[in-house]
C-alpha cells in the first residue's frame, strides 16, 4: 500500500509542478505582449493615432504621459464621471477626457471633464483629441479653465516623447 501512496504523491507533485509551470510560462508570455504593446503605442505617430479605437488612444496617452514621470489611473469604460484618465504629478491631480475623433470635437467633451474636475476633486482638467475643437469648446473651455490640447499639441506632445526616449 505504501509504494502506492508514495507513487500516487510523486504523480501529484509532477501534475503539480506541471500546472506551476505552465502558469509561469503563461505569466512571461503575457508580460511579452504587454511590452510589445507599449512600445507599439510609444512609437505610434499622428497617423496611427487617426486609427485608433476610443480605448487604445487612452493607452497611448497612459504609456506616454508615464514615460513623462505622471501617476496614471485610467477610469472604468462606464460610468466614469467625464474623465477617463487621472494624471498625478507634483501633487497636482489632472482630470483627462480623451477623444480620438474624426470630426471637431464640441462642447459635450468640456462639460464632461468640467464635472470630473469636481466629481475626481483635481486641480485642473484637460481635453485631448487627434482632431479641432469648435469654437464653442473653445469658448467653454475658457470660462471653465480646461485646457484643449488639440491635433497641433498632440503632435507635439508625440514629438517631445519620442525625444524622450
């Protein structure tokens, strides 16, 4: 009986072993994606951008604005208040709605991010889109202190990170 308990144990410890192994293997492979993931993002320019869906653009800006030293939560895909980033640095908390658009992006993107600004208690809020604004978000952003970074700031933005590198 003792051999057969004993073989069953080592059996077990193999299946065991196997199961760690495995697990491990996986681990160190989704690591390797999410790293090729990043650099993919870091090395995206304008144009891939324009490509992007609503999800990748906030994690092109989450990679990039780390890069640059910020704390960064990215808020859930609903009900997220108006925001879908948090950048913390220098003990300011700014309040970040993203929108990668094919058209002008209007007023609806500032009103969000006015309301996060309080609702997430930052400092200052900020729309960042790889499009315009019209000139109403313009005029709203103003009397609301957010700050638009458009195309142009964009495309900046991107250039100062890839010297960053």
């Amino acid at each position: 009986m003792w051999p057969f308990i004993v073989g069953g144990a080592a059996v077990a410890v193999a299946i065991a072993k196997s199961v760690v192994d495995r697990w491990k293997e996986e681990e160190k492979e989704e690591k390797k994606k999410e790293e090729e993931e990043k650099k993919r993002l870091l090395d995206s320019g304008i144009l891939e951008v324009d490509e992007m869906t609503g999800k990748e653009f906030e994690r092109f800006l989450d990679v990039h604005f780390r890069n640059f030293g910020y704390g960064v939560t990215l808020t859930q895909d609903s009900q997220d208040y108006g925001a879908d980033l948090i950048l913390y640095k220098d003990g300011s908390t700014t309040v970040v709605q993203a929108k990668r658009s094919k058209n002008p992006v209007g007023i609806k993107a500032v009103q969000e991010v006015a309301g996060a600004v309080r609702h997430y208690q930052g400092n200052k809020g900020r729309v960042i889109t790889n499009n315009r604004f019209t000139e109403n978000a313009y005029n709203l952003a103003e009397s609301n202190d957010i700050e638009l970074w458009d195309r142009k700031r964009l495309i900046e933005f991107i250039l100062t990170a890839k010297k960053c590198k």
